[in-house]
C-alpha cells in the first residue's frame, strides 16, 4: 500500500514518518511512537479515552487520520512536562479519587485541562456539561468534577500559574465596551487560543466606496453564508447561524458588534454565539482593512479568528474545521464584493459543505 511522508512535532519532538493513508492518528501514536499513554477504545469517536491536544485543542485521535496530522503540534498525556495546569489536574484527581481503572483518564485529562483554560471559575453545570464527550465506566463522574473544581477554584483565586500561552491569547482578546442600553458587551478575554484564516479580497471601486459599505453591519453579517439577521441596533445586532459540516448541522444563536475606524478604513466585528441544541459555543473575531490601491481600485485584508468549544468541538476533525471556516472566509469575500457591486445572484449565500471541504484539501495536495 501507499505511504504518505509527514512531518510534525509530537511533545516537544520533531517526528518525520510514512503512513499508510487510512492510519488514524491513534495508532500512529501508540505503534509506531510507542506513545501508548494515549488510549484506544470505540475508534468510533464516542467515548473521548484516545483524546490528544493538536495545535493545543483536544481532538480525538481514533477519527484523526496520521496523514491530516502533518505540520501539526501533538500533545500526549506524556507531553506536558511541567505544565501547571496539568500537574495540578494530576494532583486533584489523586486527592479526589478521580481515577478507578484508568482507561478514560489521558483523554479526560486532556479534556479537563481545556476546561480549566477556558472558565473563569468553578461552575460544576458547565464542567459537567463540557466533560459530555468523555465517558468513564468506573468512577461515576463525582470525583473528576470535583477534581477540575478544585483546579478552577485555585485559578480563579490566583493560586493557580496559567500557561504563559492562555495569558497572552487572553490579553490579547480583551474587548472592553460601555454597556449604556442592556446590551451585555461580548467579552472574548477568557478564550485562550483561536484559530486564524486570512483572505485578500480586490475590489474595483475606490477606497472610500468600498469603506461605506462595509460600515453598514447588516450588509457585511448577511455576505457570511448561513447567516441571517433577526435583530439590528446601531453596531450591535442578533441573528442566527446555520452550519452544515457534513452529518453534523447546528444553528447558532448569535450576537454581534462592530467596532469602525473611518480615518483608518478598519472595522473589527466581535461575535458570540451558542448552538442550544449541541451547547456548542463559537467566538470570532473579524478585522477588515480597506487599502487603496488606485482610483478606482481597492483591496480588503480580512483577518478572521475563532475558536470553538464544547461537544461539536470535540468531536469535529480540527483540519477540515479550519477548512470549513477558511471556505466560509472565502465565501464571504466573493459575496461582499458582489453585494458592494449590486451583484446578488452570482454567490448564492449558503454555508459550504462537505464536498467544497473536500475539494479545498485535493486543490492543496495536487498543488491547484
Ligand atoms: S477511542 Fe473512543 S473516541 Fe477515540
Ligand atoms: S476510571 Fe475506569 S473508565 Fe474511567
């Protein structure tokens, strides 16, 4: 059978290997790594015990193919080394009894940890609710929640050194805004990592042209596919987001500001948003630039970030994610240009899918 060469990073280790296409990155890890600290259980996606940290969010490795795995960064429970967080989850679960048998405990590990990154304070609704995709057959839950408990209390009483990593993705998100009207400003600062797509859009208009239109919140929310505007005050407005990533469909409610500076040509949207029915949550970060580059032509730079946490989180392949979210991008380029040019039926505004996904990965692999 054919081989496919990867290079990637596996705890701190550079790693160069052949493998076989239908590899999953679970095995990968435990034969030809002999990493066996990462465990294997379903290989269906359902029970979360094979969970591994790639690019730093917890994905499972049973449904990850090794080959997807190129020029990633993997974390293993063997991993962390002295990881602060990670250690004190180790001594929790010592003192809380949050372990019987073992199995489940690398991937509720890893799981744990992405918690206590991302909530500002216990809250064992939500721990409960976050830890869904991870079963344990022995311990009947009470022990690890309260383990990851204890870790949240320690955090948000400052006993707790976060990783330098969560620090600066946090200081570097905080958003702050004047709530003046019941509006409850969208607060990114507790979400640690994002993942970035950038696109380049050329537009035959003028600089300032195309910057009155991208002032305009209800035309620029409406160019992102599968969204549609319930609610619009000012720069603020609500709305909903339909997904369809393959077998898996969520709408999410969300809620959206913008921030515009005129003189600059830049406008930042801040979103947030909810799937109730998967309590799934998303967060974005949308920056655009204006450049002019002559007359009658322009160019805008958009920078999108996102970051995605709960069960569609988990159980999604963070690869074709990311090239979901980067054809949305795309997407959403071709439909402000054409909504700028009065253009609406060229790009029909519907969320990509599986197929267009698909195509991304064989344009980049064959090098279109
Ligand atoms: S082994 Fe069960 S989710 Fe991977
Ligand atoms: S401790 Fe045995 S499966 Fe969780």
């Amino acid at each position: 059978m054919s081989t496919f060469p990867i290079e990637l990073v596996v705890n701190g280790e550079a790693v160069r290997a052949s493998v076989e296409p239908r590899m999953h990155l679970g095995d990968f890890l435990r034969r030809d790594l002999g990493l066996t600290g990462t465990h294997l259980s379903c290989e269906h996606g359902v029970c979360g015990a094979c969970t591994v940290l790639i690019d730093g969010m917890p994905q499972r490795s049973c449904i990850t193919f090794a080959a997807a795995c190129s020029g990633t960064a993997i974390t293993t429970v063997e991993g962390y080394g002295d990881d602060p967080v990670m250690a004190a989850l180790r001594q929790a679960f010592h003192e809380h009894h949050a372990l019987q048998c073992g199995y489940c405990t690398p991937g509720m590990l890893c799981t744990a940890r992405d918690i206590v990154l991302r909530l500002p304070g216990p809250d064992a609704r939500r721990v409960r609710h976050e830890l869904a995709g991870n079963l344990c057959r022995c311990t009947g839950y009470v022990g690890i929640v309260e383990a990851i408990l204890a870790v949240l209390l320690k955090k948000s009483s400052g006993e707790l050194a976060m990783p330098v990593q969560a620090a600066a993705g946090a200081a570097e998100a905080a958003v702050a805004t004047a709530a003046d009207d019941g509006w409850v400003p969208i607060d990114l600062a507790e979400d640690g990592q994002w993942v970035e797509v950038r696109q380049s859009l050329a537009l035959a208009q003028g600089a300032d042209a195309a910057w009155k239109h991208l002032e305009d919140l209800p035309l620029v929310a409406n160019c992102l596919p599968g969204a549609k505007i319930t609610r619009h005050a000012g720069r603020r407005a609500e709305g909903v987001m339909d997904v369809k990533f393959g077998p898996v469909t969520a709408s999410f409610a969300m809620r959206a500001e913008l921030d515009l500076d005129a003189a600059a040509r830049r406008g930042n949207m801040r979103a947030e948003g909810v799937d109730r029915r998967s309590s799934t949550r998303v967060k974005t970060l949308l920056d655009y630039d204006v450049v002019p580059v002559d007359a009658g032509h322009c160019k805008v730079a958009l920078q999108l970030r996102f970051r995605l946490a709960g069960p569609l989180a988990q159980f999604s392949r963070a690869g074709l994610v990311n090239d979901y979210v980067a054809e949305l991008t795309r997407r959403f380029g071709v439909n402000l240009g054409n909504a700028m040019a009065g253009v609406t039926a060229a790009a029909p505004v519907e969320a990509p899918g599986l197929f267009a996904m698909l195509m991304v990965r064989l344009r980049r692999l064959f090098g279109g």
